[in-house]
C-alpha cells in the first residue's frame, strides 16, 4: 500500500495523510487518529523517500574527517559498514574533510546550518570531548563510534577496549611472560586511555610492576611501529611480547623482530588488535597473528542502525552498546622464553 | 577585500555584484564590464561559501558506491586524497552506496532532481560504459577516474596500465623468464583490458606464445591471489614469474610461493602494481617488492583539481590526463632460475 493508496482510501489529500502520520501541528487530533488508525490496520509503511519528503530530512548523515589521512584503513572498513545499512534506506554519506579542531567544529555549524544531514557520526574521541557539547548545542543529532566521559546523555556503540587488553595481557602473563610491550593509540583518546587501564589491571592483579619503557602511546602504522620496536628490542632485558594496537602496528613490530634475528611464536610473542581488514587477514600471516577481535565493518552496520532508531524517536540516553571482544589464539602467542 | 566592500565601492547591492561576477543574464552588459572592472583593480577574489550563495551551487561532489565493497583500500586512499583537496574550498563528498547496477543510474537521476552534488566522480569504468552517457544527457558534470570507449567528449584522469604492463613484462622477459603469470583485473574493466594489451604486447614483442592458463581475471584480494596461485605453481612447467595486480594480491601469490617451499626473488620472480598504501609499504616487505607504482591518493588530489576546472568552465573534452607509472625494480625480481 501506497501513501496514494491510503489517502484515497481515506478520502484526504497525501499532504494531510503524510502530515498526520508526521505529527505536524496542522493537523487536528481527531484526523491524526483517524490516519493513524487506518494506517495500523491497511499495514502502510511509508518508504524512504516519502517519508523524507514530508519530514523535510536531507536523507544524509554527516562525518567529518580532520585531515585527508583519517580517511584510513579504519576509517574505510567502518564507512563499508556504514554506508551498505544506509543504502537500504537510501541514506547519504556527507564526507567533510577539515584541517584542524577549529574547523570541525565549524563544519557541525555549516552542517546544522544548511540542514544537509539529518545526523552526524562522531568519531575518535577523547575522554573529554567538547565536540559533542557542541553538537548537543546545535541541536544536531549524533551517534558516537567511542566514548567520552561527561553527564549529558549521548548515543555511542564502543568495544570492550579495556576487557580485550586485560585479557590479552592476562594471556601471555599465563605464558609465563613478565616484560610485555604494550603498543597504544595516542594518549588521550579514550580507546588508548581504556586499554591502559586494561592492561595496568593484568600487570597490577599479578603484582607484576609496569615499566613505563614498555608503553607507547603513537599513531598506528607499520613505519612508526618498526622504529619504536627496534628501539624496544634494544632494552635489556628486552621485552618477549608485545601487545599491537592493530594489524599495521603488529607488521612493524613484526618487520623489527625478523630484522633482529627472533623468531616470532618461539623467542617473541605477540597478540594484534584485529579490526579485522579483508586484505590483512591474521590467518594468512606467517605465522599466524593472535589477536584480539572486533569488526569495525560490523560496528559501522550497527551505528547505522543506531542513528535510525535516534532520527525514528529513541531517546540518546537509551542507545548505548558495548561490545565484548574475542580473544583469537593462533602461532604468534606462546611460552615465554626461558632466560 | 570582500564581497560587501566592492559592492560599496560601486555603489551597487552585493546580489548585483554577485551576479555580474557570476555571468547572469539579468545583469546588463554595463554594470558587468564595469564590476569586473573593480574587481580585478581592486584585487577582489570571491570566497568559497560566497560563490556558492550566488551560483546556487551545492558545495558537494558525488561519489556513487556499488556495494559496499567498492569502500576498499583503493577508494579509501582516492577519497584521502579527493577530499584533502576538496576540503580547501570547502567542499564535501556526498556518499551514495546502491546494490545494483540499476540503483546505480537511478542515484545519477536522483543526485541530479535533489541538486545535492555539483559534479560526480565516475569510477571503475568499462570500456563501453553507459553511466557516462546517462551522466551526459542528465547534465550532470563529471570526471572519470579511467577511460572508456565513445565518441562524446568526456573529462578524465588515468594511469598508463598498458605501458605499465609492457614494462614490467619486458623487464622479466629480459631477465630469462618464459612462463609469466599475469593476476589481471575483472574482464571488461578499462585498465584490466588495458593491462592485458600491455602484457600481450611484450610477449608479442619477444615472440613469446600466450599462455591461457597463465593468466587470471579476478578481484585483487590476498585469498583470491593465494588460491590462483597455488593452482598454478602445480602446472608443469610451473610460471617463475608473476605480475600481481595490486599489493593485495601480491600478498596471496608471496603466501602460496612460500608455501609451495619456494623463495621469492630466487626460485619465482614477483612485479606487483602499487597504489601506495601507506600501510603495505613495498619496501617494508620481505623481500622487498619490484613494483609498478602510482599514488592513487595523487590521483584524487588532482581529480579534484580537474572538477574545479571543469566548474569554473573548461569544457571536458580539454580535460584528460594520462599519468605514466614508474616501474622501481627492488628484491622480488631476478633472473629466471636455470632450467
């Protein structure tokens, strides 16, 4: 059944059909019931662009990206993800690249100004965030991918960054391990700010006290991740695990251990955070990565859903979803060596 | 010097100013040569968000996904390096995913009524390919990242593939290898048919037979690679030399070599075409890769240059640039082992 359908079934034009079912001011309330009501029993569900059409909605949902380079391997999986739920509803993507803090924030100006998204995602955040101050201020609707510590109610899906990390590190301390490198995000984003706290927690529950030489806090790639590994593999005595914040993190470490004439399983473990890429498969590695594992793709597709049931009506303060995370052992992880 | 102050200046409104620096016919002939004038004198330059107000454009580019799949490694380092660009003139990409084909050209119609994008970034071309023509008679401004096959003028950037191929081919041909493997593209795509004249054209030159068996047409992903691989290192005589579509697939073929016991850049030669990844770094590999290399992010910085040239009026059939790729020779290519 049809908008078209229903109004004439009814004996209305589309407009006021369409108006009722909206719940605009102009209709009185005995024409809304008597809509809603018909609506109820016919089975109409109104399509993507009708219902776009007579809410005024752009049909958009809004990201912006600080620099060019945030458009990464990350940032791609979780857009996939993203934007095959909001093709079924025939929902944009608006992709604004800015330059700097500043400019974000005037991009969630100009958005909520020019009204071409109905939502926005907010991404990599840090534990305190004004940004979505700002956004609540503005009025614009927002999911955040992360999350942020504040007392106003915001809408957010995260993974379990502290329980993957405990866990991991809780592992390779069963193997025997006692000097774990841990490879983190830059501080202050609160992803890198919970795994801290995850993996002081397994250290601290063994009594087994943290060396501040075997943290690092830098931007994830293979070329940053090879250096900081040489450097750490230098340290005596040198660290037999490591911790990767992702599987570009965990190919540097990789490259630097080769390079230093270990073999990675026997003489070096490692577990790798795994968003899990399709073109970088821990089971394809030689050997194969440990991991801990959670889709960002997945999360994408989840955070799609999450922003229709925020535009549909659903209170920020009830959508909030924190995913647990896998444990994946393979041939990366085992014993500590003996010394 | 802004908008207001020239308007001042000539004791105008800016609507008129605006409109005389726009070409709009309503501003007759004397007021125009009089603002441009001032304009140019005075050093005026319109900014970004004040020539959209007065051109009524949008400010968005459109990129039409299909499948979410297309949102891969390649498109995500196009985007970094389109939207880097875009971002100067604050400009935004509008993301559309569809699942088909069909929904494909349906968005082109609906992008084109809705007046949310100015120009679309054609991608992923045929060689005979009806979106361009669609886009055409929709008036749609676009640039095709590719090229294909037609008579109307179309505004387009590409990579020498076939020049690529012929290089890199005639390069393992002179080191004594016989039995080249070519992991071509999807049949039909513009630079996988491209790819395969080059390769073609080598052989030819040399007259070396073309062997049906080794050469494949498939998506570039390291499973794939590894599987065609493995099949054809059992053919007898097996190839001892392979040119990998992308990076990805270069990974798949190193997995299968090592799994069949052999050594890369020794027992079985390897030329991959690089995208430049910044996190699957060629020289970061081990060995390190022989390469055919192009920076796809380059290409999108400059195809976002070509759509601002093509906005501000150069007609499309004075736009298109054909870059050649360098070929950058490192560990994975030697000599053809003795027989």
């Amino acid at each position: 059944m049809r908008l078209k359908d229903l109004a004439e079934h009814l004996g209305l034009s589309q407009t006021t059909v369409s108006r009722a079912l909206n719940g605009y001011p102009e209709v009185n309330e005995a024409t809304r019931l008597r809509v809603a009501e018909a609506a109820a029993r016919l089975g109409y569900r109104p399509n993507a662009s009708a219902l776009r059409l007579a809410t005024g909605r752009s049909g958009a949902v809004g990201l912006v990206l600080r620099g060019a380079d945030e458009l990464g391997p990350h940032m791609s999986e979780f857009l996939s993800g993203l934007g095959g739920r909001l093709a079924t509803e025939e929902i944009d993507i608006l992709v604004t690249t800015v330059e700097s803090y500043q400019d974000e924030i005037s991009a969630y100006r100009r958005l909520a100004a020019s009204q071409k998204v109905d939502a926005v995602i907010l991404h990599s955040p840090k534990l305190h965030d004004e940004r979505a101050e700002v956004l609540m201020d503005l009025k614009l609707p927002f999911v955040l991918h992360g999350r942020i510590n504040g007392d106003r109610p915001v809408a957010w899906l995260d993974i379990d960054n502290t329980g993957a990390v405990e866990r991991a590190t809780s592992h390779l301390l069963d193997l025997g391990h006692r000097r774990i490198a841990l490879f983190n995000g830059v501080k202050g984003r609160t992803f890198a700010e919970h795994r801290e706290i995850g993996y002081l927690a397994a250290l601290s529950a063994r009594g087994v006290p943290f060396d501040p030489a075997l943290m690092s806090n830098s931007i994830f790639t293979d070329e940053v991740a090879f250096r900081l590994a040489q450097a750490m593999l230098e340290l005596k005595p040198r660290p037999t695990a490591f911790l990767a914040g992702s599987m570009m993190t965990a190919l540097g470490i990789f490259r630097a251990i080769r390079q230093a004439g270990l073999a990675l399983g026997k003489d070096v473990s490692m577990i790798a955070h795994d968003d899990v890429f399709p073109y970088l498969n821990a089971d394809n590695m030689y050997p194969t990565m440990s991991t801990t594992r959670s889709s960002i793709r997945a999360a994408g597709t989840r955070i799609a859903e999450l922003i229709l049931q925020l535009l549909g009506g659903k209170p920020a303060e009830d959508i909030h979803e924190l995913w647990p995370v896998e444990l994946v052992l393979r041939e990366s992880s085992g014993p500590a060596p003996t010394p």
